[in-house]
C-alpha cells in the first residue's frame, strides 16, 4: 500500500494482491445484502453489482468531499477477465451444438441481427441526443446482449479511445438491462399465449413437474484433481489465446484481449470431444467461471468513477428506453413469427428477452415462470443457453469491434 498526494487529497494506492482481496470481501459483501433484497435475487442482480457498487458509490463520495481517492491495480482484472470468457469459449461443444439443428442455427442467427440492430438504435439515440455515438455502441449489443462481462471488456478499450466514463456508462446499462429483461420477459410471454391462443403443454395435459427439462451437461463432483487439470486446459488457452491476439493486432485487427484466448479454448474443447482422448470436465470450468467472473467484475466495479456519469445519465435513459421498444417488438415480429408461431416458440422469444437484454441467467429464470404454469419446452431449454451463454459471445464481439471502428 502506497500514499501521495494528487492535487492536495490524499491518494491511497492498493498492490495487485490489495486489490484482489478487497474485490472479494466487496463480493461477499454484496452476497450478504444481496440475501436480504428480494428484489435483487428475483431479477438476477449479481452480487459483484451490488457490492461493487456500494464501494463505488463510497469511493467517489470521499474523493469528491476531498477526504481520500483510491487507486486500485487492474493487473488482475485483466487477467480474470480473459479467464473468464476463456471458460465461454471452452464451453462451446460442437458436440452439443448439434443437438439443436436447424432451429438453432436460425435462432443464432436472430440474435446476431438483434445485436446489430441494438448498435443501430443506440447509435441513432445517441446523435439525437448529443452524445458520442459510442455510448450508443455501450448501450446497445456492448451490454445488453454482451452483459455485464462484455461491458466490463469493451468499456475500458474505449476509454483507450478517449471516451471518458465508457466502464461506467456501461455497468449502468448493462444493470438496466438485467432489470428490464426480467420485468419485461414474463408478462411479454403471456400477452403472446393470451393473443394468438397459443396451444400450451398445461392445456394437453403435460405439466412441468411430469417433465422438468433445463438444458445442463452430466453433473459429477468437482475433485481437486478435477479442478486442476481443467484449470491446466484453461491457463493453456489463455497463454495460446495471447499470441493469437497479438497476431491480430499485428494484422491491424482492433479486438478486445480476450478474443484468441476465446477461439483457443473452443478448439481445444472440441479436439477433446471429437477425438475423444481427453474431456473437459465441465462443473469444473463453472466454478472456474464462477470465481474470475466474480472477482473480475467486482474489481471492475469497485473502481467506477461513478461522477463520469452525471452528465450521460438523460441520454442513456433515452437510448436504454429505445431499446426496451426494441426487443418487444424485434421478439414479436421476428423470433417469435419465424421460429414457428408455437408454444417452443414463444419460450424462445421470452428466453431472448432475458439474454438480449441482460443475461442467460434472465432468459432462464424469465422461461421457468412461463414453464411452471404453462408446461415445459424441452428444445428452447436446449437452444437458449446455448445462444445465450456460448455462441453470440463469439459473434457479438466482432460486430461491436466493427461497427465502433466507424466511430473511433
């Protein structure tokens, strides 16, 4: 821990392991807060939010009144953060994709034509409201359909642009999201059922107890031999994945860091299954997930400058309310109309709610309202986290790449 002075407050400066450990009692901090707001917990509020937050929100109190700032290392950031969506993309099976055929493949790619049309809105909402366009960019596929972890990638990468309060701006689009996508998902669902006269499983007898389906792979114990040898693939990836990148960058491709770590773990995770000579274990790599996504996004959180954002809170409320309007009438008209005019069908546009504007966490617990009173829908339990939590990461960060670099 270092002190200086800046400007006359005084600057208290936290090492990499200060920081990390202030980050997870910021965590638990929010788990324990988060236990006692209902409300958090029914619209998937995640703990680093909640926790991070309050921190900020501290934080920027004491700087601002001229009491003491804080400055925290980002050395680990960065690095659980290309963790984390390395462990995406080693989640994304060939194998698995399989499974949802055709179906799949049209629902991916509604939900890419969805990410380009966010970035369209928010850019549009943006210059109408006299913002930079890439805070429509942020308000758009960066943080809605990206969630919280792309928000926290791409946030800082347009600041190295010079678009002050980028993260910032982000974690509040990205958490509107999340709340609106589950207010929005269920009654969405039933307004569909109520005006087409949707056929429903409950209606024909089939109810969700006689056939509760959610998409998940074989659950075995995690074991720290388990633990280790998936935590080997993941590391591998990410020291492949940062040479990749670098290729990338060297071509003159600008990409967030945690692309080639992405593309790595995908082959790695499909030579595994293909060839069958070794296996991903699975509940490993989720709380290998777990863990970097948490620490990373608290880490992130803890060092908003959350007074960035005064002056962009109007026009963001404009551009998120936009695209609220948005994905009601894109999952309508087109996932809903498209992916068969049925009950699966329906669940597929309630599930799209939930990730296009927050997260697969959403989607799900958005779908579980509607499968309870309604029945189950085995093949959008399969195809949206799928979607959702695997394949439009990939996708969503080259049209966020492409369509900023005609902002820059």
């Amino acid at each position: 821990m270092e002190f200086k002075m800046l400007n006359g407050l005084m600057i208290v400066k936290l090492s990499m392991i200060q920081t990390v450990a202030l980050a997870i009692i910021v965590y638990y901090f929010g788990i324990a807060i988060r236990k006692r707001i209902p409300f958090l917990i029914k619209h998937s509020i995640p703990a680093p939010v909640v926790g991070g937050l309050l921190f900020a929100s501290l934080s920027t109190f004491l700087r601002t009144q001229g009491i003491v700032g804080f400055e925290l290392d980002s050395i680990m950031q960065n690095n659980l953060m290309i963790m984390f969506f390395t462990t995406i993309g080693m989640g994304a099976s060939v194998l698995l994709i399989k499974h949802g055929g055709l179906p799949l493949v049209i629902f991916f790619g509604l939900a890419c034509m969805l990410a380009v049309l966010q970035n369209a809105i928010g850019i549009l909402l943006a210059e109408a409201t006299g913002i930079h366009p890439l805070f429509g960019i942020i308000a758009g596929a960066v943080t809605l359909m990206g969630g919280l972890g792309t928000g926290g990638a791409f946030g800082p990468l347009f600041e190295s642009w010079g678009l002050s309060g980028a993260t910032t701006a982000a974690v509040a689009a990205a958490t509107f999201g999340m709340v609106a996508g589950s207010l929005m998902g269920g009654p969405f669902g039933e307004k569909l059922i109520k005006h087409y006269r949707i056929k429903t499983p409950a209606s024909q007898g089939v109810t969700y107890a006689m056939a509760d389906v959610t998409f998940q792979e074989e659950e075995t114990k995690v074991t720290g031999a388990s633990l280790m040898s998936t935590l080997a693939f993941v590391l591998t990836a990410m020291g492949l994945g940062a040479i990749v990148s670098y290729y990338f960058t060297q071509q003159g491709a600008t990409l967030p860091p945690y692309i080639g770590a992405m593309l790595v773990a995908a082959l790695i995770r499909n030579i595994g299954d293909l060839s069958k000579q070794f296996s991903i274990d699975t509940n490993a790599l989720e709380v290998i997930s777990d863990i970097s996504l948490g620490v990373y996004l608290t880490m992130a959180i803890n060092g908003l400058k959350l007074w960035e954002l005064l002056n962009l809170a109007g026009p963001l409320l404009v551009i998120l309310i936009g695209q609220c309007v948005l994905m009601i009438l894109f999952c309508w008209l087109c996932v809903y109309l498209i992916m068969g005019r049925d009950y699966e069908a329906m669940m597929l546009s309630v599930g799209m709610v939930g990730f296009g504007m927050g997260a697969t966490p959403n989607a799900l617990a958005n779908m579980q309202v509607i499968s309870r009173k309604y029945g189950p829908a085995p093949k959008a339990y399969l195809i949206v986290p799928l979607v959702g939590a695997f394949l439009v990461d990939f996708v969503n960060a080259l049209i966020i790449t492409g369509m900023s670099s005609l902002y820059r």
